[in-house]
C-alpha cells in the first residue's frame, strides 16, 4: 500500500499515514511471539519512514489498539504484570 500511496503523496508534498499495529509493537509475553515480531517490524518501518518523509510534509501515525475481550481465546487477555528486562 505504502509503495502505491507514497508516490502521490510525496508529489503533493502533504499527507498522513496511518499505520495498524498494537500494544504487541511495544512488548511481548509467551504465547505471542509471531505477533509481536510482525508489530515490531511495523512500528520500526513506520518510526524510519516518518524520519524519511517529515521533510515532505508527510506525517506517520502508528495507531495501537488495546486488547478486546472476545471469544476467542477467553481468558487468556491478562497481560503480563511483572517487567521483563531486555
């Protein structure tokens, strides 16, 4: 989306976008592994990107919804309370 988008935006030289990812970009617990390292790559593409392209006028806004209580894998929401050093 990004190479189809960036093109216009950067002929315009204004714009803004928003990135999908979540609470997962920024930490990880057992279990999550594979989505938190997808979350992490979109959180690092996006912080290089807005460096790249703010002289153009163009903004980045990573967007990081919380968890949502579901079905799906009820009860299993918790997020970890005890900090991890990394």
């Amino acid at each position: 989306m990004l190479r189809a988008t960036l093109p216009v935006l950067r002929a315009q030289r204004s714009g803004h976008i928003l990135q999908g990812s979540s609470v997962y970009g920024q930490s990880a617990h057992p279990g999550v592994g594979l989505l938190a390292a997808t979350k992490y790559a979109v959180e690092g593409l996006s912080d290089a990107l807005a460096a790249e392209i703010a002289p153009l006028g163009i903004k980045v806004t990573i967007i990081q919804p919380g968890m949502t209580a579901t079905p799906f894998r009820a009860g299993q929401l918790a997020a970890p309370t005890e900090a991890v050093d990394r």
